[in-house]
C-alpha cells in the first residue's frame, strides 16, 4: 500500500473522510467517459503473414474472443507501456 493510500486509509478509519453514494448524474458522467473511452473510431488495414493471422486466429479462439479484438487489445496494451520490448 502507498503512503497516499495508508493516508486516505488512516482518515477513513478516523472518521475524518466518510464514503459517499454517487449520485445518479456523476454515474452517467462516468458511464460515458468510460464509454468513449475505448470507442473504436478508426480504422485500419494491416497485411500480415498467412502463419501470424492463424496464430492470431488461434490464439483469439482459445480466448474466445474475436481476432480483431486480441489484436486491437494487443496494440493499446502496448501503446500504454504493458507490453515491454525485449531489451
């Protein structure tokens, strides 16, 4: 835990921060932040081998997800710095 968690821990706990319900309006707020959040506005065409889209398509199955959304995941994951290039 961080010193800034233990902190808000230490208020609650004091009584000093109490939690509140959102309201319904701050929930929507919310809901469509997150929303486009992740709207897929764009599009684009990629070529890859015959062997990576069947690894890709494999790979995704066994997931159970589509093709398209293992790759799209892959490359936000990656713009985010989750996934790291080897050094």
């Amino acid at each position: 835990m961080s010193k800034e968690e233990k902190a808000i821990s230490k208020a609650y706990d004091e009584g000093e921060m109490a939690v509140e319900t959102p309201t319904k309006e701050f929930l929507s707020v919310l809901a469509e932040a997150g929303g486009n959040t992740f709207k897929k506005d764009k599009r684009i065409n990629i070529r890859l081998s015959g062997h990576d889209l069947s690894g890709i398509q494999r790979k995704a199955a066994r997931k159970g997800i589509p093709y398209q959304t293992l790759i799209s995941g892959l490359i936000h994951q990656y713009v985010e710095g989750d996934l790291m290039e080897k050094q």
